[in-house]
C-alpha cells in the first residue's frame, strides 16, 4: 500500500468523518423533515399563516425567471448554451490531459456545474411547455386558491368542532392538489442540490487556484494555460450569469451539500491512495505531512465563507435589483 498513517492522520480521519456524519445530520433534519413540515403548514394555513417548509422546493422555481414577464425560454437558451461551452472546455482538457485529470477536484466541480445545466435543460424545457400549454389567467392561481380557502376558514371558524374538522380536512385535499403537486420532483431536488453545492464548490475552487496554489505551489503540472485559467474561471462566471436570471432559493442548510461533496472527494483520494496511488494532486492534502491536520482543518473552516460568499451574492441580487427595478424584478423565496 502507497498510503502509509500516523498519528495525526488520524485526526484528518476524524474531521472528515465529523463533517461527513454532521452534514447528514442537517439534511435529515432539514431535508428529511420536510413532510412532518407539510403538516406544520397546512395547521399554519388554518390560522393564516403560509409559511413554507425551509426545505420547499416548488417546481416553477426551477424554470422560471425573477425577471417579470421574461419567457422560460431565454433561461433554457441560457442553460443550453452554458452547458455547450462547459462541456467544450471539459472536453478539451480531456484531450490535453486524458481521463486521468478527474484527479483533481477541479474537474470534479467542473462536471457537477455541468450536470446543474443539464437538469436545467430538462426542467426549463418542461418549464417551456407548461408556459406554452396553461392559459395565462391561471398563473398565480394557487396563491389566489390559497387566499379564498384562507377566507373560507376564518369565516368558518365559529362553528362546531367537528364542521371545523371537516373543513380542515378539504383544505388539505385542495392544497395537495393544488401546490403539493407543484413541488419539484426527485429531480428537481437533484437540480437544486447540484445548484448549491456547485455554488460554494466553484468559490472554493477559483480561490484556492487563483490565491493558493498559483502564486505559492506552482509547478511544471500546474503551469499556467490559457484552458487551466478558463476552466478556473468559467465554472464561476457561467453559475454567477445564471443566477442572475433564475428565481431559485439559497437556503444555508444546503451547505451541507457542498461539504458532503468535498468528504467524498477526500475520500477518492485516500481510497485511489491506498491502491496505490502515490502522487497528491493537492499538497495540502497529503497524510505524510505532520501539518495535515491543520491543512485539513483549514480547508474545512474554508467552505462556510466559500458558501457564504456565494450566499451574499444572492442575498444583494435581492436587495440591489428589488430596489433599482421594483416593477420587473421578483425577490427569490
């Protein structure tokens, strides 16, 4: 075996393992919890109050614009076209590099940016028919649904028990119908996992190159090229363009996403290391090294401001476009 432990690897075990254990953790809670959720909104419907559950994913999110009246086909020529040039560039370092480059976490984010886009694809083009195929009197029906029933129950609020019972119960067979049904699928949750953590993986990616290890661990492999400052770049600019245009939520939970995303590529290494493997394609994740473990912890620490940034961007998209076009931009949920 190439791969040889001490005892401070342990403890780079122990970190990965923590953040690994930990960030299922958050999901079941978050993610898992979201039918016991439903239950909570439907009661909070009954007393007026409509708040969704933090996990909520609602299929128009996936397709539409937080651009008023901007047709869902400019975000698919948008996600086409992001995915044609990602897809150029990716193939192009695979011809220069062969398949082995998929060492590098780099090209680990690059595909995952990808797969973004291609579900985007999928979903802004279903998104397309649903626009061409519903009548435009029936957009936003659902919340005009919502308002009548939420009228309905006060109204009949006064009376018996069991009458009250009964309408609770119709309220939450219409609303099933008439939201439930409207909330993303599996793959629609696929698409906004990708989303995030392709978010947070491309901040942390583009630093680390561009602050890390260009100016301090530059070598013959790492020689700077016009396709590695592209692939570098580009994950980064073509999410950040289509962030602007898309009306998908930024919950903080999902970071969970993202560090999950890193464990397992840590874990790629430590495995491909143990069959043999001898070359590290990141020095600060070497296990021979008596400062691992603090590389490691750093690197760990890292992701919450790479996440977070990204979480700032979205946050003053918000702020600064409501404020600067109040009449054609929508605020993401």
């Amino acid at each position: 075996m190439a791969l040889e432990l001490y005892w401070y690897d342990f403890v780079c075990v122990g970190l990965v393992a923590v953040a690994f254990v930990g960030s299922l953790w958050v999901i079941w809670r978050k993610e898992g919890g979201a039918r016991a959720d439903d239950n909570k909104l439907f009661e909070s419907l009954l007393v007026g109050s409509a708040a969704k559950p933090v996990g909520h994913v609602d299929s128009s999110w996936l397709w539409s614009s937080c651009w008023r009246g901007m047709h869902p086909g400019w975000l698919l020529t948008l996600r086409v076209s992001s995915l044609a040039v990602l897809a150029g560039f990716l193939a192009w370092d695979i011809v220069e590099w062969d398949a082995t480059i998929f060492i590098y976490y780099t090209e680990w984010t690059f595909a995952l940016v990808m797969i973004y886009f291609g579900l985007g694809i999928i979903l802004s083009a279903y998104g397309c028919w649903i626009h061409a195929t519903t009548p435009t009197s029936r957009i936003g029906s659902v919340d005009d649904f919502l308002k009548r029933d939420l009228e309905d129950t006060t109204y009949t609020s006064i009376n018996t028990y069991s009458d009250t019972n009964f309408r609770s119960t119709k309220l939450r067979s219409q609303y099933t119908e008439e939201d439930i049904l409207q909330r993303a699928g599996f793959w629609g949750y696929m698409m906004q996992m990708a989303y995030q953590t392709s978010a947070g993986a491309v901040i942390l990616t583009d630093v680390v190159f561009w602050c890390v290890i260009v100016p301090f661990l530059s070598n013959a492999r790492l020689g700077l090229s016009l396709l590695m400052g592209c692939m570098h770049t580009l994950n980064a600019v073509f999410l950040l363009i289509d962030t602007s245009v898309n009306s998908l939520p930024f919950p903080w939970f999902r970071l969970s996403y993202f560090v999950l995303w890193s464990c397992l590529y840590v874990i790629f290494q430590w495995v491909i290391h143990a069959c043999g493997f001898s070359w590290w394609p990141y020095p600060f994740l070497e296990l021979s090294s008596p400062w691992c473990s603090l590389w490691y912890f750093a690197v760990a620490v890292m992701h919450i401001p790479c996440y977070g940034i990204y979480a700032l961007i979205i946050k003053a998209k918000n702020s600064v476009f409501s404020r600067l076009f109040p009449n054609v931009f929508i605020r993401s949920s």
